[in-house]
C-alpha cells in the first residue's frame, strides 16, 4: 500500500523506481503492479492533453475504464475463487 501511495503521490518517477528497485521488501509483482496503476493518472492527463480533451474522446476514455475495471473485478474474483479451490482441495 505505501509503495502505491508512493507512485500516486507526485514525486518523480525516478526516486520511487529506484528506491523500490533496491529495496528487498518489495516483491516484483507488488512493483508492476503499483506502476501499472500509479501511472494511469499520468497517462491519462497526457492521453486527454494530446486528443483536445474533446467529449466524444471523454465518452470513449470512460466507457473504455469501466470495461477495463469490469474485466479487472471479473479476473480478481475467478483468481480469488481459484484460490479458494485450491485451499479446499489440500
């Protein structure tokens, strides 16, 4: 969790890439995860700056995150769901 507040937190990239390289307490998943979702601000803001923030690009960018969230929340569960099964069958 401090790891993803350190990359939505507006410190440069480069502080947090390297002080999480070099620490052994953050684990590879838990730092691509957090830079997948600590850079969407970012990527956002630049995407909505390079098309004019128009609303039909508004109404695309939206209804694009909710299906990206929608296909995340439905791969969380089946994981959660797999991992269960695997707890039950030992």
């Amino acid at each position: 969790m401090g790891l993803l507040l350190a990359r939505i937190i507006p410190l440069p990239f480069i502080v947090v890439n390297y002080t999480a390289g070099v620490s052994r307490s953050v684990k590879p998943w838990n730092y691509i995860w957090t830079s997948a979702v600590g850079g969407i601000p970012h990527y956002v803001a630049a995407a909505l700056l390079f098309v004019g923030a128009s609303r039909k690009y508004l109404i695309l960018l939206v209804s694009g995150g909710i299906v990206l969230l929608v296909v995340w929340t439905l791969g969380y569960l089946f994981n959660s769901h797999v991992q269960r099964l695997k707890r039950w069958a030992h």
